[in-house]
C-alpha cells in the first residue's frame, strides 16, 4: 500500500509552476472595464437569501460591533456626519443603507465589508485634496457592495478549491491506476488555481473603479479625481521608495488589486468617457478643507511620526499645490528635524521660520523658531517668539522651560 | 484477498486520526465553584460553519443560531445543576451599571490573555516562569472593577467552532478510500473539526482561574463528534469543556494530605 500526501510546499509550488506563471503573465493584457457597464446588483435594503451569503453577514455581525466599539474610531461628530452623507451621496441604490466608521490609522485605505459597512482610515483623508476625492475612494468602496464583490469572490474561491481539491484526487487515483506519478501537474493546477484568484480579485478591484467613477459622475464630482488619487499614490510610493533607495512595487501575479499605474490609465480614460462638456463639476476643495481643519494638524503629526520622510514630504507638497500654510510648513520642518541628516537642522529652522509667517501657525512653531533663534544668538527675537507660543498654549507641558530658557 | 486485508487497515488508521483531546489547567488555588455563586458568561462566541470540498470553511448563520441557542440552554442546565446562579449577556449594553466600553475593554484584554495562555501553556511555547501545571494569569484591576459593579463572582469567557463535512467533503473522502484500490490512499483529507476553550476569571481577585481547550476532530470526513447545532450535541461540547472541572494542584494535595 503507497500513500502519497496531498500537501504542498511552497516552495515546490513556486518552482513547478514558474513556467505557468510566466506564461500566464506575458498573457493579453486585460480589457478596460467601462463604466456604461456597471449596473447595481442590489437595491435598496438589500438582505441576503443565500444561505452562504446569509453565513457571510452573520460573521459580520460581531465584526462590525468591534470596529464600531475600537478605540481607533474617531470620535467626531462632524466628521463622521460628513462621511456619512458622502456615502449616502455616492453610494448608489444601498446609499441609506451603508455605515461608515472613521479609524485612526495613518496609512492611504479604506475598506467595504460584506454586510454594508465601510471603514475609512484617518490617513486618507490626509491624503485627499477635495471633496471629489475622499468621494471617489468611497464610491469605489460602494462599488464592491452594489456589486455584490464579496459573495462573488467567496463562491468563486469555493468553486476554484472544490474543483482542485477534485481535480487532485482524481488524479492521483487515476496516476496511480496507470501507474504514473502526476503530482507534478497536481501543483501546477494549485498555482492556476491560485493565480486565477488573485486574477478575480484584480478584475472585481476594477469593476469597482468604473463603478466608483460612474456613481462620482452622476453626482457631480469632477470624475477626473478619482484618477488623480493614483497619480498622487504612485508620486508618494516612489518618494518614499526613492528616499529608502529601494523600488516601488509595480505589480505582480500575485497582487489582490491591479497596479496603481494600470488603475490610474483605466480612469483617466473612464473620467474623458464619462465627462459631460458643459456640465458644471463641483470637487468641493472648499468644504473638504473646512471640514477637515480641526483635524488636520492630528493627521500631519501622525503621518510625520511614521519616520518616513521620503513619503512625508512628498505627501505634504503635494498638498501645497493647493497653497502652502503656516500648518504645512510646521510639519515640513518637522519632517526634516526628525530626519536629522546633516543639513536637516537649517532646514528644518527655514521651515519654521516660513511657517510663522503665516497667521494660522501652530503654537509649537512658534517653539522651535524660538529655538532656533536661540541657537543662532538672536535672544531678543527668541523671547518674542516664546512669549507668542505661551499666549497661544499657556498650559503647554513645557511652559516652565520656556519660561526659564526666556530668561 | 491483499485488498480487503488493506481495508481492514484503512478502517483501524480511519478510527485512530480521529480523536478528542482535551487539556485543562488551573490557578494553585483554585477550587471549582459549588453552591451559592453568582457567574458572568459574556457573550458566548459560536460560529458553525460547513467544510466545503475544497476544504474551506462557510459560516452557516442558521447553524450558528442553532448552536448558540443549544449551548446556552446547556450551559443553563449545567451550572443549575451546580447550584450557581447565571446571567448570559448576548450583547455588550445588556448589563446594567456597565458601559459597553467598559465590556469591551476587559472582553478584549481576555481575549489577548487567553491568546497568551494558548500560545504559552499548549502550542509549546513555554516559559520558564510559568511552567508546570498550573496556571498564572489575571486580567487584573479591569476584571475586579467589573465584579465590583456588578456583584458578580466569576466572569465564564466560551468560544467554540464547529465545521461541518459536507457532502462534497465526505463524497472526497470516500474517493480517496476507494482510491486505496489502486495505491492512492487519501481518505484523511480533513473532516468536522470542532475548537472549543472557556476561561474563567474570579472577579474577586481578576486572575484567570481556570482554562480548558477541546479540540475534537476527524481527518476523515464523515466521522462525527458531537453536532453543536443539536440539544445532545451541545450538552456533550458543555459537559467535556466544563464538566470536569478540576481544583488546583495546592487544593488537590492538601486533599490527597488530608486523606491520609
């Protein structure tokens, strides 16, 4: 009686099947999704009936509970009022339907879960330069409920593994009863069947992509931003690539998500598809901003504090096309001086210098430009600087210092 | 004649790769709680889910209800028979004085100990300062506080997943058996598997007081172990997770010393 075991090493699965692989990825080069295309999947107050899909939610139950309860939520309620009529703007048929949490997490995210809600990390909103933006990644997210992504993946998946789980046991048996050994093929059809997941994945990524940009359309938000987005991505990946003197990731086999490179091209032919001449857009930078103000300066130092400078200072430029501020110009320097390579410290005093200039400067530039001042032995100006940054934060932790180093 | 001498084999390693394991341990001092108690179960965390033939697991919500239902009417009927007294909260705002915030947080620093009490006392990562039988956790201040609020002795935590064959699953085995025939013998594809653990933590003192892990499995689909989903099946997952409850190691010696 001879066994054979039907488990796989990864890396006999890697080697067997690089010529698949490499013959799958020099494949055609997928077609466009169009946005015309992409009609909702589910109405409003959607419940599933499926006994899997009913299995799918219940799991969600206790998972939205958690992230509802985390101490990661953002507890504001004006924003949490601003995202919520966002996706009940951009969400499509299941608009009043959707939830949406606010984490404060400083990384370019957001997720949809299968029941309806949608979670939105703080770093995105960084990110975002308008109304039009922050609109598009959640009308992305929508995009995966309205078309019922998620229970499609899941069946997708189940009927991949049933039939190779099938499939490799047949032909054992079968190898056996010839007398030949096929396990060879057996792991080549275990990378197909993982290669195709990934595929679907990247296919569904794309569904939404036209899906968010049809429903950013139909609402009247430039749909050209959602295409931005990457462009700004990838700009922020290679800075921070380019600082650590490494390569950005461009795409693989193995990627859930289709490269950002490819994303942005398929949109930006999606926004001249879709884009009406004559209709008035309106991307909503004023609002966004305004909404945002208060917790800007939290999203900055967060961001700041990740000890990326490369990333960082791409980030906070970027957001300068839109004007540079006494905010902005404080986290630059603070990019620099928590950088700390040679040269860093005059940069960093230029940065707080600029930032003072402008009246909506944070009280701790006006600390480190006096301190600065100090270093370069103006004490004068330095104690005026201090004596500015007591007025604005008479109970800061370091008032006693500040007091004493003024003399 | 050879073949059926293989199927004979088959069937004995078929019974064997099947098993019930359990492994339980217990603070020094712990003695199991008899007579007039008042115990805490939050939130019992049951999921049932079908093995599909690839041998992923779907989550059935009509099962899960089931299980639930069951597990709590025998868990009812267990700790009655002790003589203690229950409250099972379903959801986090069912208890009164207590902020759900305030759930959260101590339902969320167990889970991170029973996490730690499973890494360190049964996936073999032993520490030196925590060896031999007995347990050395606590969940401290949180867990005190909590029983201080509510008047609460003890805080019963219970997690149990249940995977059920499928057809497909089961209908993979029986081909890997036949395939046996020929020389390709994989009827152990992975069958039900159930993972149960409970903790239960003394609210007086906020240490984890005792903790118990079932795992019942089949490598063969199409063997059972007890249904969750059924009265029977669940009252079987209650009686080996809590039914034996063991005392400490001090209270077990100064028993045996007391005999003597």
């Amino acid at each position: 009686m001879s066994g054979r075991c039907l488990e796989l090493t990864r890396r006999s699965l890697l080697v067997g099947g690089a010529a698949a692989a490499a013959s799958l990825h020099t494949g055609a080069a997928r077609a466009r999704i169009r946005p015309q295309d992409m009609v909702p999947l589910v109405g409003p107050g959607f419940k599933p009936t499926d006994k899997d899909e009913q299995g799918l939610w219940k799991d969600m139950d206790r998972a939205e509970e958690e992230i509802a309860g985390s101490n990661l939520v953002i507890d504001d309620p004006k924003l949490a009022g601003y995202l919520k009529s966002i996706i009940g703007t951009v969400g499509g048929p299941a608009a009043h339907d959707f939830r949406i949490y606010l984490l404060r997490v400083p990384d370019f995210n957001a997720m949809m879960f299968p029941s309806g809600f949608a979670v939105v990390f703080s770093g995105l909103l960084l990110r975002m330069r308008n109304e039009a933006q922050l609109a598009g990644v959640i009308a992305h997210e929508s995009g995966h409920f309205l078309r019922r992504h998620m229970i499609r993946a899941w069946r997708d998946e189940r009927r991949k593994t049933d039939l190779f789980a099938i499939g490799s046991m047949v032909a054992g048996i079968g190898g056996a009863g010839a007398g030949v050994y096929l396990g060879d093929y057996v792991q080549l059809a275990q990378l197909g069947t993982l290669l195709s997941l990934f595929s679907y994945s990247r296919e569904m990524e794309a569904e939404a992509d036209a899906m968010g940009v049809k429903l950013m359309e139909q609402n009247n938000y430039p749909p050209i931003e959602l295409s931005n987005i990457w462009e700004q991505l990838i700009g922020e990946e290679n800075a921070s690539a380019y600082y650590r003197r490494k390569h950005r990731h461009k795409g693989g086999i193995f990627d859930t998500h289709p490269s950002d490179a490819s994303r942005m091209v398929d949109l930006r032919a999606d926004a001249e598809e879709l884009t009406v001449p004559g209709k008035a857009y309106d991307a909503g930078r004023k609002r966004y901003l305004s909404t945002i103000a208060e917790i800007r300066p939290t999203l900055l130092d967060d961001q700041v504090k990740l000890n990326d400078p490369g990333a960082s200072q791409y980030l906070i430029e970027t957001l300068a096309q839109d004007g540079w501020n006494g905010l902005l110009r404080f986290y630059e320097g603070e990019v620099w001086r928590l950088r700390n390579v040679p040269g860093d410290q005059l940069r960093a005093d230029q940065s707080y210098a600029a930032a003072v200039a402008y009246p909506d400067a944070p009280a701790d530039a006006w600390r480190w430009h006096g301190i600065a001042l100090m270093k370069q032995g103006r004490p004068a100006e330095a104690k005026a600087a201090f004596a500015r940054y007591l007025t604005m934060k008479p109970n800061a932790p370091d008032a006693a210092w500040v007091r004493q180093t003024m003399g | 004649m050879r073949r059926a001498g293989i199927f004979v084999a088959l069937a004995v390693t078929a019974a064997l790769s099947a098993c019930v394991q359990t492994k339980q341990y217990a603070d020094l001092e712990f003695t199991p709680p008899q007579g007039d108690y008042k115990l805490l179960v939050l939130r019992p965390d049951v999921t049932v889910g079908s093995l599909t033939t690839g041998g992923m697991v779907e989550p059935r919500a009509d099962w899960t209800d089931q299980a639930r239902a069951s597990i709590i009417a025998a868990l009812r009927a267990q700790q009655a028979a002790r003589g203690g007294k229950v409250t099972i909260i379903e959801h986090r705002d069912e208890l009164p004085g207590v902020t759900p915030e305030e759930l959260a947080d101590v339902e969320r620093l167990n889970a991170a100990v029973d996490e730690s009490i499973v890494e360190h006392k049964y996936l073999g990562d032993y520490l030196p300062t925590k060896r031999g039988n007995r347990l050395d956790w606590t969940l401290g201040e949180d867990a005190v506080r909590l029983g201080r609020k509510t008047g609460y002795d003890y805080a019963l935590f219970l997690h149990g997943e249940d995977q059920v064959a499928s057809g497909g699953r089961v209908a993979l085995g029986v081909l890997g058996l036949a395939g046996c025939i020929v020389g390709f013998c994989a009827p152990n594809v992975g069958g039900a598997q159930q993972l149960d653990y409970a903790s239960l933590v003394d609210l007086k003192t906020g240490d984890v007081v005792w903790f118990n892990v079932v795992l019942a499995g089949s490598q063969v689909p199409g063997i059972k172990f007890g249904d969750l989903r059924t009265p029977a099946g669940a009252a079987q997952m209650i009686d080996r997770l809590l039914g034996r409850m063991k005392p400490g190691e001090a209270v077990r010696r100064a028993a045996t010393a007391d005999a003597h």
